[in-house]
C-alpha cells in the first residue's frame, strides 16, 4: 500500500497528509474549497488547551442543556430536531457517560503528547502562526465551578498535565487587564494558542514541498471499494488506501465505505476584534482565558487581533451568523476588557466534528486500507498533530504488511 487519499484539507486532514508524506507515502489530499482551512479550521478560539480536555459526558451537560433549550443566548443551546441523526447522536452522548472520567484522562494525555508534535513541525518547517506560550487562565465566578474544576485538575493531572488554582489576585498579576470580580482561577503554563488557520495553511505548503498533490476545489461526491483499493470520485481515482479527515462530513463518507461514524454538527461561534487602536493593544490580554461560565475563550493573535469563541449548538448543518448568538460574545469583551474598543468586530459560526463520547475516531475502519482521523471536537486544533502521527503509523504499518 502505497499510495494514500486524504479526504479533508482543515487541521486534521492537512497533518494527515503531512505525516503520510514524511513516511514515504505518495499522498493526495482533496478539498472541497479553493483553500485549505475554510471551514472549521478558520477562525477558531486558537487555544492548544490540554487544559481544556474535560469530556461533556456528564449529567451536569444534560440539565445545561434541558434547561437552556429556549434560550436564545445560552453557552449551550439545544435546537430539537426529529432527525434520527441527533436522536441517535444524544442517545449515545447518554451511554458514555460513565467513560467521563478515563475519557477527560486519556484526551489530556493526547492533549499533552500533542504539543511536541506540533511545536518541532512548526520549528521544521518555519510556519509562523501568531504562538504564545504564555499558558491558559481559567476563571471561575462563584465557588460551586472553582469546586468543580478542582476535581477536573485531579482527572487532568493522571493524564499528565499540571495547572495550579491561582486567588483572584494571582490572576490579576498573571492578567492585569482581566476586568471584573471572580472566585478564583486555574492557570495551565504549559498551554498556549496560536491562529489555526496560519498554521494549518503552512502546513499545507510545507506538505506540497514534501510531494502531496493537493487537489483543491473538488467536491469528492462518491468512494467505493474496489478489489485492490479504494476509488474517489466518479472518474475512479484509484488509491492503495485512504484517511477520511472530513470533519462533519465523515458520517457520510464513512457510510460509502460501510462505517458508522457518528459526527454531529456542534455549532460554535467566534468574533475577531480588531485592535486598531494603541489604547485597544494596551486593553487586550495576552495570555489566553477560558471562562468557564459563559463557555467562552480568549486568544491574542498577534498585536492587533484578539480572537473570543465558544458557545455549542446542535442545530445539524446550520451555519449561519445569528445576531443572538454574536452579541453574548461582544458584550464579554466589553464587560471583561473595557478599554478595548469593538468598533471593529468579523462574526464568524463554523461545525465543530464531534463524537458522542467527545473522543476523536483515529484508526482503522472495517474494509482494508480504510481509515480515519476525525470527530475531534472542541480540540480538533489541539490534538491534530497527535491523532495525524498516530493514524499514519496505523497507514504506515498496514503498507508494509501488504
């Protein structure tokens, strides 16, 4: 098995790409869009957060979740659907609840084994991409979610990662530009951030360097097996093997290929504000925050960006900008960072991938050649790298078994 399709060009499917190509693999990556890292991949919160590799399959979520239904504004908003998709989808979030624990344990291991992977490609290959490594603050209002994340940091630590509680004064010297009062905080320094869509689109060149034929624009409608292989497309392009990275579009392609991927749409939103003033530059954090009451984050992209994402909604493939759902996101920039001026805001909504247990599908499906890195999540930027290596030692290995 040699040569190797990658269906995908966001995160996921450009370190696929690049991690076959670095074995010896002829590889050829299809993207729908002109460009790699259009959708998802665009304009995310730009945390590399191990700190933030808590599973959401727990009852609190359920009650979150039930009790936000009609609220236009809620960090979580479900919008019911009669699809058997989300039915089946929620039905399954429900069965791995008591996989919370080694679940939020093993994604914090990965999260962790990530970052090298990423740091020495982005050394490898001179990708600038706006990387701070000043650590993730997380901030607590009341005592009841300073308390619940002291057992998360227990669960976070037997997957490796250390972050320490910080008083309220403490993370005024961590950030002095955080406004507003607060119970307490978590501060992870060996987290960091950085713009997905630089790096993702490095990435890319730097897999086109090393022989990956891109082929952008191209909407793979149909794969198949054949005797010998898998065809893309309906002209029969004919592969040794192939890595699905297609984001929300996996269940479908996984279905061609006779897998159950079960990938849901999870809707999150994102503004950049636009520093265009010196007072705005000087009001704007530098280390990255993760406000666990509102579900928001916060990453400065270099000195005139500040980037604030989160919320989750299941409303299947909807992406459209509403107007509701935007101002929550403002409003905590004003209230949070008063001397920043958002005269100058870009809304942005992409679908987060997501599986039912919030663990990524990495590996083998059940024909031959066949494979998968997809469903990561919330985390697709910060396991990318991880997940890319690991399902190219599965393709690697299968080569030299064949």
């Amino acid at each position: 098995m040699k040569t190797i399709a990658v269906i995908g060009g966001g995160i996921t499917g450009v370190t696929t790409a690049y991690a076959l190509a670095k074995r010896g693999l002829e590889v050829t990556l299809y993207e729908r869009h002109r460009y790699p890292a259009m959708e998802t991949s665009f304009a995310n919160g730009g945390q590399l957060s191990a700190s933030n590799a808590e599973a959401w399959n727990h009852w609190s979520t359920v009650v979150k979740g039930l009790k936000w239904m009609w609220r236009h504004d809620a960090p979580l908003l479900v919008r019911p659907s009669a699809s058997w998709h989300q039915l089946s989808w929620f039905a399954e979030f429900v069965r791995a609840i008591p996989r919370y624990r080694s679940n939020t344990i093993e994604t914090a291991r990965l999260a962790v084994a990530a970052r090298q992977h990423l740091y020495a490609w982005a050394a490898a290959e001179n990708i600038e991409f706006d990387l701070k490594r000043k650590g993730i603050l997380h901030i607590y209002h009341d005592k009841a979610g300073f308390e619940h994340a002291a057992q998360v940091t227990r669960l976070l630590a037997q997957g490796g990662l250390e972050r320490r509680a910080v008083t309220p004064n403490e993370m005024r010297a961590i950030e002095p530009t955080l406004a507003g009062h607060y119970y307490g905080g978590f501060y992870t320094e060996s987290d960091a951030s950085g713009d997905i869509h630089k790096f993702t689109v490095g990435m890319a060149a730097a897999s086109e360097r090393l022989g990956v034929r891109c082929i952008y624009g191209r909407d793979v409608d149909k794969l198949s097996r054949h005797a010998h292989g898998i065809c893309v497309g309906t002209q029969d392009e004919r592969y040794d093997g192939i890595v699905i990275c297609a984001g929300t579009g996996s269940r479908r392609f996984g279905a061609m290929l006779g897998d159950h991927v079960n990938v849901y749409p999870v809707k999150g939103y994102s503004i950049t504000v636009n520093l265009n003033t010196p007072e705005s530059q000087r009001g704007a954090p530098q280390v990255s925050l993760l406000d666990d009451a509102t579900k928001l984050v916060a990453s400065r992209l270099g000195p005139d960006r500040l980037r604030i994402a989160g919320t989750a909604e299941f409303n299947g493939m909807n992406r459209d900008i509403r107007a509701d759902r935007i101002r929550p996101l403002v409003a905590w920039v004003e209230r949070c960072f008063p001397e920043v001026n958002t005269r100058s805001v870009v809304p942005w909504a992409g679908l987060r991938p997501t599986m039912p247990d919030m663990m990524p599908r990495v590996g083998r499906g059940r024909a031959p050649g066949v494979f998968y890195n997809t469903g990561h999540g919330h985390l697709g930027w910060t396991l990318a790298a991880v997940t890319a290596d690991a399902v190219a030692d599965a393709v690697q290995h299968a080569a030299a078994r064949s």
